[in-house]
C-alpha cells in the first residue's frame, strides 16, 4: 500500500480525524474506532513502517515506552483493572492496517474478551524433538 493511501499515514498528515491520547514527533497514540473495549488505543509510528521487520529499533522502543505509559495510565487512574498489549505482525498474523501498531487494550473483570479460554482452547502438543528443531531454527537469528 502506498503510503499516500495508508489510514494511519492519513490520520498523521491529518487527512482523517482521530480521537488522540497523545502525541509527539516520534509516535502517535490515539483510540481505535473498531475498538474491543472502551478506551482500546493504538500506539503507532509517525514514519510509515509495515510492520516489526522495518521499524526502527529506536522508535519500536518509544512505540512501548508510550504503550506501558498509557497501560499504566489506565490503571493507576482506574479506568481499567488490566491491560492486553499485542502487535499483530504481518497477514500471517492478521494484521489488518500495512502500518505497524500497538494495541493497549484496557480490561476489566467480566468484560467479556476472555483471552485466557480463547488461548487455552488453541493450546497444541509439541514434542521435544520438535521443540529442539524450533529452538536451532530461531535461536539467534
């Protein structure tokens, strides 16, 4: 996708309007209008990234200062009991929007979003053989 096209571009350039928690020259926090729960925000670059491959490691590293910011605000202030903080990172993993993001997802008990029975019922059994040929595949690449 051309970045001229990409709705977080837009919402930077300020071409599409947004709900923003914060923002500074590195990244822009603002509420996710599809959003899981209320006050669900996403974190993301001000230079268009696809995803984690392309990110500049220096403002991956401000995308989750602002992340653990804003959890933390969200608790501390009562809004939520908990938070979720995931990136879903490429198709494969069904990344939705071409520019990388952050989800802070505020939680609370009874919400409804129940992670923990949704993981549970996608646990597979992984032999330690094959544990051991993922642990050389991955181990420092």
């Amino acid at each position: 996708m051309a970045h001229e096209e990409c709705v977080f571009c837009r919402i930077i350039r300020k071409e599409l309007p947004s709900f923003e928690i914060y923002s500074d020259s590195y990244v822009l926090a603002l509420l996710d209008i599809n959003p899981v729960s209320e006050g669900h925000t996403l974190v993301i670059p001000r230079n268009h990234s696809d995803n984690l491959s392309d990110v500049d490691p220096v403002i991956f590293g401000k995308m989750m200062d602002r992340a653990r910011i804003i959890s933390g605000s969200m608790v501390k202030s009562g809004f939520a009991e908990g938070t979720n903080i995931f990136i879903a990172n490429g198709t494969g993993a069904e990344q939705t929007i071409p520019h990388l993001h952050v989800h802070v997802v505020p939680r609370r008990k009874g919400d409804d979003i129940e992670l923990n029975r949704w993981w549970s019922s996608k646990v597979i059994e992984v032999s330690s053989d094959r544990m051991a040929e993922i642990t050389e595949l991955l181990r420092n690449r």
